[in-house]
C-alpha cells in the first residue's frame, strides 16, 4: 500500500498553524488578548505595584520560617475519607511553614491580625496533601475579583506609607460580604505565639469515603498549647513569633488536633466568608506534632508551593471560587521566587539577614 502523499508546503502550513494555535492558546491564559479579564499574573503584578518585590520571597506570607514533624492518624478521619493519610495508626511526615500575610518579609510580627500555617503531607503511597490555613475561621472576601479589588483598595499611600482610608472603607461599604472578617479580627485577640493558635484551611473541600460517598468538610488545627493573647511587650518586639517558637521547640515537640468539619445540607461550600454552624459534625482525625524549625531560606518549605489543590486521593476541591484562583496565582508567585533564587537575584537579601530576625 502507498502511503498518500502529503505537499511540503501543506504540511508546513498544518505545523504553523497548530504553533499559531498554541501561541494563542497561551496567550489567552497569560491574559494577553483579554486585557480587562482578572489573571494570576495580574494579581501577583499588584502585590508588587502595592509593597514592592522581595527577590526570592514569596509575594504574600513572606515573613515566615519552616517547621518539620509528622501526623499520628487514629483512624476517625476514615468516616468521611479514604485518604491514606487517615488510615488508622498511620504515622505521616510532615513540612509545614508558619508565617504572617503580607509582601514584606521584614514586617514587625504584630503588623498584621493574621497568623498562617502550611503543611505538606507526604502519604505512605507516594501523594501529597498541601494546605495553607489561616488563623481566622472565615476569609475577607468571596470571590477573586473581589480580592483583586480589595489590593486595589490597599495600595499603600506613598505620602504616608499606608492604605488611603477612604479607599478602603468604599471597599469595605460596596462589599458587605466582608463584615464577618472584620467583625471576627475585632474581637478576637492576636495570639502570643504560633503555638497556642489555631488555623482553618477555610475553603471546603469534597471528602470521598472508602464506599465512593462524598462530604463536604472544612477542616482547621487546635493547639493542645492554651490561647494567651499577645502581649504589649512583645507588640515592640519585630520577630518575636520565630524567637517565642524557638523558646518552645527547645523544651520538646508542639501538638495540635486535626478537626475535620463536615456540612449539612445546604450548608454553602462556595462562599469562604461564611462559617457553618457550630452544631456541624467534627471528628478528632489525629495529631499534628511539630518538633524542628529552621530559617526559609534554607529550609524544606523555601521551594514548597503549598497550593490548596495539590490533595490525595479521597479530599479534591470544592466549588469555592477561591480554591482555582489561589492555585493559579500561588504558581506564578513561585515561579517568579524560585526564579530570582536560580538566578541569584535572592542571594543578597539571604547574606545580609536583619540584626535579631533568625528566621529570614
Ligand atoms: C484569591 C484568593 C487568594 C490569593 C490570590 C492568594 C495569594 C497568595 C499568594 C500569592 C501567596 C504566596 C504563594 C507562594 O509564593 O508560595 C499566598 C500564600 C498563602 N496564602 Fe493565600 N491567597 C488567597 C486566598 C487565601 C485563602 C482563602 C487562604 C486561607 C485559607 C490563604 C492562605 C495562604 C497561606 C497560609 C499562604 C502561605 C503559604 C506558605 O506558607 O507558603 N490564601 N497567598
């Protein structure tokens, strides 16, 4: 048989065109032939319009350092996931990251309200489960376009060096969706250290039992460590989250309990600015224990993204707006950090740490 024949320039025309294709397809997701549509890059533009670029450094939740351990699964959390993860007796490794949001990986630790910790899981089958909480139960905004427009909002004034108040209070008038954020950060106290505080993962996600049926959970981490709230003291004091936690790992290993929430009907798995009731399920799935620190800049978590979607077999996301846009811009945030570190622009800033900060 004779294969047919196909005409040299009909053939390069077909490589050009699906090139054309692809360039384009590229170009679409970039943003690029839809200007006013909200990209990652857009977002990660506007960290670095508002607080500048910190070479290296990830462009928000930049002050932080690592931590290392391991989860102690007692089996409960099997009732709504067959992640291996909460097999019973099921020792898992852990690399976890405490840090404050915000761009400037020198702010002092009582500028913000808000305290984060990620952690990776590394399964006994070879997966992964990354989560990046927050210490507050609920986040400020619903929708990605709203969180876009809220950075907008807080693009620092350069005659004073902080957000324009009027701005952010339109802001905040136009998207009421906000309230129960602000309420819950005025009325609750900072914490005086990572280690008396709890984090919420706050989006939901869809757990798959071993028989194939599904729940939405939230889950969060509660300190074994007793709530005390941070002191005027330590209020003067830049870093003293990493130094208290220094303090603490030298005494022995730091624990908290893995709660997973699960909703009732009804209960809104899209809309991160909403708690669900207290009523709701919650299973005890086992213990965090976190034993070792070390500075970000050498330590496991630097080249970590801790993206919310990376979950195991047993745990996928939910139909939270938010959970799609974090990956997409947590990636570019990365690429562009660990870039500045392969390209040595990041060097400078990790061979001139700050007087008293260990943890750069
Ligand atoms: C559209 C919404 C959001 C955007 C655009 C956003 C953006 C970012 C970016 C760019 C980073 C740095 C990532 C890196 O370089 O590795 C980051 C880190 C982080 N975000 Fe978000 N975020 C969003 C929502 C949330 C929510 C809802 C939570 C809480 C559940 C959260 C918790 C965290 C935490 C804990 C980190 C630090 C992770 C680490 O230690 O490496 N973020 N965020």
């Amino acid at each position: 048989m004779t294969r047919p024949t196909i005409c040299v320039p009909c053939r390069l025309a077909a490589i050009a065109a699906a090139v054309g294709c692809a360039a384009a397809a590229f170009a679409w997701t970039a943003g690029w032939l839809t200007p006013e549509r909200l990209t990652a890059p857009h977002i990660i533009n506007t960290f670095e319009r508002n607080y500048g670029v910190h070479p290296g450094y990830r462009r928000n939740h930049a002050k932080g350092l690592c931590v290392e351990g391991w989860f102690d699964s007692n089996g409960n959390g099997t009732d709504v996931s067959r992640a291996a993860v909460f097999a019973p007796q099921q020792r898992t490794p852990v690399i976890g990251r405490f840090a404050i949001p915000g761009s400037n990986p020198s702010a002092p630790d009582a500028s913000v309200p808000v305290r984060s910790l990620a952690l990776l899981f590394r399964l006994s089958d070879g997966e992964q489960w990354r989560t990046g909480m927050n210490s507050t139960p609920v986040f400020a905004v619903h929708t990605p376009q709203q969180f876009y427009a809220q950075l907008v909002a807080s693009k620092p004034d350069p005659a004073t060096g902080k957000p324009d108040p009027q701005k952010l209070a339109a802001f905040f008038r136009a998207n009421p969706d906000t309230q129960p954020f602000r309420q819950w950060v005025s009325t609750h106290p900072q914490s005086s250290s990572f280690a008396n505080t709890a984090f919420y993962g706050i989006n939901a996600f869809i757990a798959t039992d071993a028989a194939g049926a599904t729940h939405a959970v939230r889950w969060q981490v509660v300190p074994d460590t007793p709530f005390e709230a941070e002191t005027a003291a330590q209020k003067t004091q830049p870093d003293f989250l990493a130094n208290d936690l220094d303090t603490r790992l030298a005494a022995g290993p730091l624990r908290w309990h893995l709660i997973l929430t699960v909703a009732a009907p009804g209960d809104p798995t899209d809309d991160a600015t909403q708690q669900w009731p207290d009523t709701r399920e919650r299973i005890d799935a086992g213990t965090l224990v976190l034993q070792q620190a070390s500075p970000q800049s050498e330590g496991q978590c630097r080249d970590v993204n801790y993206d919310p979607t990376v979950l195991p077999d047993g745990l996928k996301p939910s139909d939270d707006p938010l959970l799609a846009a974090r990956s997409a811009a947590y990636a570019v945030s990365f690429n562009r950090r660990t870039r500045e570190e392969a390209t040595g622009a990041a060097q400078a800033m990790h061979a001139a740490p700050s007087p008293g900060d260990p943890h750069r």
